[in-house]
C-alpha cells in the first residue's frame, strides 16, 4: 500500500470499512454528504478523518482531495497508532492541513523530499491535535438511531473473541434473523457478514504486525474455528493472505508518495481563497470584555426537578436546604410523576397544599403528570381546593406557578384537548403541557401534528430528544430530521415542522450520553455539558432533571446521599446569562450587566487532551483598569462529588457528619482579588482541562 493523494471531480464511496489505513478527505468546492460509524453528516469544507477500523460511506461530494495514509507508514510516527485514534472534533487546524495537503499538488525541484516535509509537519499537527490513546485496540463506537441495532452492535463488539452468528442474535434479542440482516442492510448499509468479517480483520492487523503470535493464535483470539476461514476473510478484505501481509508491511518512515495530476488553477484558487499559511495558536484566547461581537438576547427558561412520588416529595434530603437551594436554580418547578394517591386522597391533600403554597411563595413551581382519564377527571377537584385553600391565587396579580403535564400514552387526543380548554377557561393562571413521544405516536403524518399540537395550544412540550427511540419516531415522521446530529439540531428541525417556537421545548430527563467519551463511558466531560446546555440558553429550551440517580446514564442534581452534583453548579454558573445580552463564543460566554462583567470560560478545545495542556485567556477591559475581580472554579477537586464520594460508595451507609464534611467540601472554589488590566499576569486566566471558570468583573466601590 502507498500514500496517495487525489482531487476527485465527483465522489462516491459504497459502506465500508476502512481497513490498514486512515484516509483524509476535504471538499474544494461545497458540501461532502457521508456516514460515518452509523450516522449521516454534512461536511462543509472541513478536514475528514477515516480512523483505521471506522465503518463509512461517501454519498456525494465534488472537488473532492483524498490523501490516504497505509498504516505501515503512520506507525513510523505514531508506534501505538493500533491502540489509538485520530478524533475529528478536536482538530482546529483546518484551514493550515488542507495548505500543506495542496502544496504538495505544486511542482518542486524535489518533489519527494518537499511532500515529505509536508507530511511530517501535517501529521505532527494532528498527533498534538487529535490523537487520543487507549490501553487496547481501537473499537469504533458506531451508533445509530435505532435502539434494538445500537444493542447488536455493542452485543458483538463485546464478544469480539467469539464466533457470534445471527442465529445467537436472534435468541438473545427475541427478533428473527432475516430482521436483524434488514437492519444491517437498511441502517448500517453493510450486510451482517461483511460487519462482523471486517471488524474481526481490522481487530488482527496489532497481533500480525506485533509477530508475537502464530496466525492459528490470532485466529483463535479472534472467534474463527480454523485459520483457513480466518485466511480467506483476511485476503478478500485486504488483499493479501495475513502471512504475505506480515511478511510485506515492515514500518517504513520513507514512502513514496503518489500525487495525482490536476490543473494548477485548482490548488491554486483556493489557496488563495480559503487556506491559511499559519497554524493557529490553539492554547491561548484574547477576549474583549465589552466586545459586541455574537450577541444575542436570551430567553428565560425552566429547570424541571422529577420527583417519582409523595415519598420522595417529603423526604429530608429533599427539602434540607442546607442540601440544595431549589431557589439558586433558574425558574425551578418541582415535577411529581406518580400524583394519583395525592389526586385521590383527601387525608394527604391538606399537607400538600401547604407544601405547594410554601414553594409558590419561594417562586418555586408545582407540576403534576397526568397519565390517565380519571387522573385528569381528579386533579379538577384538587385544583378548586387549592383555590379555595388560599382565595388570592385568583388574582391577576398573584402568580401562580402549577403545571400540568399530560402523558398521552393512556389518553386519546380528545380527552386530552376537552381537560385544557376546561381548566384553562376556569383557572387561567395554570399552564399546561405535554409529553410528545406518545403524541407522536397516535398521528399519521407530520402535518397532522402540527395540526392537532396547534389546536391543542399547549405551552410547553415535553421530549427525551436524546434517547434514541425518539430519534428513530421523529426519523419515520419527516425526511428533516435525516440529516440532524445532535439534539440542537432535532430541536431547530422540531420547531420549524411543528411550528413551535424553541422557548416551548423541555429536554426531558437529559442523560449523559452526549458528555461522555464514546470510548470511556464513565468519563463525563464538563466543558461539553457547559456547551450544550449554553446551546440551550440560546434558545430558551428548558431542562428536566432527576433529583436522584435514577440509572447510570441519567443526569441528576442530587447523588444517592442528597450532595449536589456538577450540573447543579453548572446551572447557579449560567444564572446571570438569563434574560439578557449575552456574547455567545466557542470557549466562553460573556455577560454585561451595567458595569458588571460576567464571563464564563469552559475548555472545549483542548477538553480531551492531557492535563498538561493548558488554555490561556487573556482579559482585555478598556472600561476599567482597576477592578474587582470574583471567581469560582469548578473541576474534579472542587464541586466534582463523584471524584470525592466515588460511585461504589453512593449506596454505602456513611456517618451524617462525615456526609456534612463532605457536603461542606462539594463547592466551586471561589476567589476574590484586586486586579489590574494594565498589569499582564493580572491579564491571564489559565483553565486546565475538565474545567469551568465563572468570573465576575465589577470596578472597585
């Protein structure tokens, strides 16, 4: 195999694996449509990464460079290349690679040696930039929008050294095989065999090249019953029998390189247009603090607590102030689930009343799910009670926070429709609202939810946007959502479909699944919580969480013992950001308040790197040179439960004042000093990885 470089006219690529390689693509003119380990992207202009292992497929492109890297070759420079990856969402240096990949499209005295430098000083960049390390072999982590496939996948992908049939499957996921190869084939555009051969080939190129192991050892490691089957997969994948492969792919650091002919004015056009001779300084930000750029007028928002019943209503880690202030949170309101005993109980409706009228005075709001037809018929009477109970609630002046929340999943739409306008034409004051999932489920089409969602008015809608069984409805329902990738994306689709505005929107019980590193599920990555729920802020879109871990993927406020978890800090952080200009950037968020200056610094860029690696900013203030200056910092020393009281200690019976010390110690840490902007150390802020920095800036009094 040779490193080849190519500038295609049009592109296409059927499903595949990528295998003894890593492949680099841009586009020159427009878009690049592929998928990429089980989900469908739009590429404009940005550098592709094809790791070696990676399933993908090119669906259309046009001025298309290809730069395909053998393996023999990347070991050279990167010798635990095997056990490792190249990730695309931390590449920043775009615009400088695709300069040195079209250089080497120009003719030179030594063609050879200048490409070569080229690609030294290119790799190097992304070996700084991209590179992430494991302990094994790279996997990738190939996800769809289909639940039953994603269990499959991970199915197989754990049981990587076994000989795992389709028949296997079938038993242990109770569907038939001919319905598992359909999901394969329509999902994944790979059949069932081609999977499974192709991942277990990509899996042996580290033993083979190592020599260490026989090929009968590394078949068996591999599931296959004779190296003959092994064999034969080996050489319709790569080409070549795994004994000729071995012998053949000695590392080799100079390779010739192969660049296709192209017509100087291609190069050199966009050269001129689009790429950059300088790489970008990527550890050091200057920010303007009064600066105007990317400002936006955000909207206030919900933060939705979910309590499963009275029990957990009325428990003392619950209420105990001292554990979590409900009111530090913005617009909280309190969501009971199981609300049928207290709908019909007249014994227990006394002290809930009380309760709800306790935290309407706190500006806390109240919300009952209502999951049936005779729900729906009770909370009537516990609604005239509250009125009667406390006869003011009628005013126009006097707010009243109650929610009710329908659940159509035992309701018709008509019943459903009838509860709001009645409730709504006697107690104006209540809002309503609906869980959207099993909505969808009862309609024919998209228009047809449009439709009935407008007749029905409500004022906000519930939806697990990141589960993905709501992803596989909403794909059904409408081609706009083929293309969505993140839930940022399917919320803007949801609203401009459903014609409802983004400030509607509830993310019901957010879970981890977008924080963490694919390949360390129990890494959660700060900064990229702080970024999505930000993404939220600029949008109005209003949160649910748990009070209490209700399983591993669930974000919650609160561990096992009552402490506050991060996301809890994360959100009293984001407080001053509400109902506001706020400058929205990147790495930060900045906040102008009269004089004050609130600014929020959180380290996507350099987020999965060593800690070693450190984000600098520096602070420019043209408004005052002497200020005050407050700071907390939240990181897995200060306001990180998890890293202090680990998971396996959460249901462990712990002494209360070893919890209160605990509790005590679960804080961002917080700074104040008096600085100058004229003076640079005062300048410079340093954030280190799986950090978050809120600051406060105001001129001394």
């Amino acid at each position: 195999m040779e490193i080849t470089l190519h500038i295609h006219d049009t592109i296409e690529r059927p499903q595949q694996r990528c295998l003894n390689c890593i492949k680099l693509y841009f586009s020159l003119d427009g878009e690049l449509e592929y998928y990429l380990n089980g989900s469908a992207y739009i590429n404009e202009g940005e550098i592709l990464i094809i790791n070696h292992g990676d399933l993908y497929q090119i669906e259309r492109g046009q001025q298309v460079v290809e730069l395909t890297l053998p393996l023999n070759y990347l070991l050279s420079i990167y010798p635990k290349l095997l056990n490792a990856y190249l990730d695309n969402s931390l590449l920043q240096n775009h615009d400088y690679l695709k300069y040195l990949i079209l250089k080497m499209f120009r003719p030179q005295t030594d063609q050879q040696a200048s490409n070569q430098k080229l690609l030294e000083e290119m790799l190097s960049i992304f070996k700084r930039e991209t590179l992430i390390n494991y302990n094994y072999p790279y996997l990738p982590h190939v996800r769809t929008n289909h639940s039953t496939l994603n269990q499959i996948i991970k199915y197989i992908n754990d049981r990587t050294e076994k000989n795992v049939t389709i028949g296997e499957i079938s038993q242990a996921f109770f569907v038939s095989s001919s319905y598992i190869s359909l999901l394969f084939k329509r999902i994944l555009h790979i059949s069932f065999k081609d999977y499974i051969s192709s991942l277990k080939v990509a899996l042996s190129l580290q033993p083979l090249l190592s020599e260490k192991h026989s090929l009968a050892h590394v078949a068996e490691q591999l599931g296959y019953h004779t190296v003959n089957n092994f064999t034969r997969h080996f050489k319709e994948m790569i080409g070549l029998p795994p004994h000729q492969f071995r012998s053949r792919h000695a590392i080799a650091k100079d390779m010739t390189i192969h660049v296709s002919k192209v017509r100087p004015n291609v190069y050199h056009e966009f050269i001129k247009r689009a790429a950059t001779e300088q790489p970008l300084m990527l550890n050091y930000t200057t920010i303007n603090l009064t600066s105007s750029l990317n400002a936006q007028e955000t909207q206030s928002f919900k933060t939705f607590i979910h309590v499963k019943d009275l029990n957990d209503l009325f428990s003392q880690i619950f209420i105990n102030e001292e554990n979590m202030q409900l009111s530090s949170l913005t617009n909280p309101y309190i969501i009971l689930e199981e609300a049928q005993p207290l709908i019909f109980s007249e014994a227990q409706r006394p002290l809930l009343l009380k309760y709800i009228d306790k935290h309407f005075n706190k500006n806390i709001g109240f919300a009952l799910t209502l999951h049936t037809p005779a729900e729906v018929q009770g909370v009537e009477s516990l609604i005239a009670q509250l009125y009667l109970y406390k006869p003011s609630y009628l005013s126009a002046n006097h707010h009243v926070k109650l929610m009710l929340i329908y659940d159509a999943s035992e309701m018709a739409q008509c019943d459903i429709e009838r509860s709001i306008k009645s409730l709504r034409k006697s107690y104006p004051q209540i809002q309503f609202a609906l869980k959207l999932e099993d909505w969808l489920k009862q309609v024919e089409g998209i228009k047809q939810a449009a439709d009935d969602l407008k007749q029905l008015n409500c004022d906000y809608y519930f939806i697990s946007i990141d589960q993905s069984e709501t992803l596989t409805l909403l794909q059904e329902l409408h081609s706009s959502f083929h293309h969505c990738k993140t839930p940022i994306d399917y919320f803007d689709a949801l609203s401009h479909v459903l014609d409802i505005s983004s400030g509607q929107w509830i993310h019901q019980h957010i879970t981890k699944l977008q924080f963490i590193n694919a390949h360390n599920p129990t890494e959660v990555h700060l900064s990229e919580m702080i970024t999505y729920v930000s993404q939220l802020l600029a949008r109005g879109i209003s949160v649910s969480f748990d009070l209490k871990c209700s399983s591993r993927s669930a974000v919650a406020l609160l561990n096992h013992h009552g402490i506050q978890k991060p996301i809890t800090h994360i959100y009293q952080f984001l407080k001053p950001f509400v109902n506001t200009t706020v400058h929205f950037h990147s790495n930060y968020l900045i906040g102008l308040q009269g004089e004050t200056i609130h600014l929020l610094l959180f380290n996507t860029l350099n987020q999965r790197r060593l800690s070693t690696n450190v984000q600098r900013f520096k602070l420019i203030n043209p408004y005052h040179s002497a200020s005050l200056r407050f700071t907390q910092t939240l990181n897995r020393d200060h306001g990180f439960i998890d890293d202090a009281l680990p998971e396996q200690l959460q249901h462990t019976l712990i002494d209360d004042e070893i919890l209160k010390h605990m509790r005590l110690s679960n804080t961002p840490k917080s700074e104040l000093v008096s600085c100058d902007f004229n003076r640079e150390e005062d300048q410079i802020v340093e954030l280190y990885k799986d950090e978050i920095k809120y600051i406060r800036i105001f001129p001394p009094r």
